[in-house]
C-alpha cells in the first residue's frame, strides 16, 4: 500500500557476551524470560539483582531473607551492569530513582560502605509483587498548571 513507512519497534535479547548498541533498547536474558525495555524500573531492577545475586554476590545481592538487596560494589555494579538493564551507568540517577519508587536505603550494620534498600513489594521469593511499585508523583512547586 502507498502509506508512510513506519519501523517495527526492535526488541534485542542479549546474553552475558554482548553489548548494547547506544540507540538500541537493552534486554538481558535472565532464566526463560528476558528484560525488555518497556519493563518498568523496578522490574528490571529485580531482574539484575536476581542475576547479580546468582552469578556475581560480591557485587550485589538479596539479604539472607530476601527482603532487601545490598549493593557491595557500586562502581562495577554502575559500570558493568547498569547499561545492561538501563540506558545509563550512572549510580546517583539508579539511586534517584530507587526514591522515586518509594525504595529505602540503610547501611549494612557490617560495612558502611554497603548500601541495602528496601521496598515492601520487592523481595526475591515474590517477584509477583514487584508490579504493584508506582512511581510516586512529583508535586510541580504548587502551580496549577
């Protein structure tokens, strides 16, 4: 037909080997499933912490009881695995929005340095729960726009 062309919208599943392109939506396969780049943040955010806490503890992981995850390594954590689940690897923009999803943060009692956040639909045992998080809505400095 003699319409305008409209491009298929492109879904990437990657594996452990391979890179983002920069324009490309990021997927990483975790299990039989993959995150997509239409998977919410906290989505995503359970998804690289189950594979972080299964393939690689020493950078980030679930607690013993699987209602909060401590994050040991924020500068390989920000390198290495935030451009596999998000578009950046920017630890205070992850931080940003761990607020922003109403996410808490503490100090691991053991090391200072390790920061554990906590939410409570986000525990390793019930990622079912995980889809009820909400971005919490910004007040616009009290216009009425």
């Amino acid at each position: 037909s003699q319409g305008a062309y409209v491009p298929k919208k492109e879904v990437i599943i990657m594996d452990s080997t391979s890179s983002p392109s920069p324009r490309a939506p990021t997927a990483k396969k975790t299990n039989s499933k993959s995150v997509c780049s239409t998977d919410t943040f906290p989505v995503k955010t359970h998804h690289l912490i189950v594979h972080l806490d299964k393939h690689n503890p020493g950078i980030a992981a679930f607690s013993a009881d699987g209602s909060s995850f401590e994050v040991y390594d924020q500068v390989t954590f920000s390198q290495q695995y935030l451009p596999q689940y998000f578009k950046h690897s920017n630890w205070g923009s992850f931080v940003r929005q761990l607020n922003l999803y109403g996410f808490t943060s503490s100090r691991s009692r053991d090391n200072s340095d390790v920061q554990v956040w906590r939410h409570d639909c986000f525990h390793r045992d019930k990622k079912e729960s995980v889809g009820k998080i909400k971005r919490s809505k910004r007040n616009k400095n009290s216009s009425n726009q």
